[in-house]
C-alpha cells in the first residue's frame, strides 16, 4: 500500500474520533450548563 495512501487514512480516522469525542462532551456539557443557570440565576433555557 502506498505510504501517502496509508497517512490520508490515518490523519482522516483521527479527525472522525477526535470530533466524535468532542460531540460527544460538548452536547452534555452545554446542556447541564443551561440547566445550572437556570436553577441558579433564573435564566431561560432558550437564550
């Protein structure tokens, strides 16, 4: 297999598995946050 071939492949499956683990944390994240400053400071979900 071609060296240039195999590096595309490698570089590509980092990039899905790194921004699959950031969707991943970020979406809890931001959520449990819109919830906390809703208890604490009264704030609406939606803004």
């Amino acid at each position: 297999m071609n060296i240039g071939m195999l590096l595309i492949i490698i570089v590509g499956g980092l990039v899905g598995v790194l921004s699959t683990l950031y969707l991943t944390f970020s979406f809890p994240a931001v959520i449990i946050w819109k919830i906390y400053r809703r208890i604490t400071k009264g704030i609406p979900l939606t803004k």
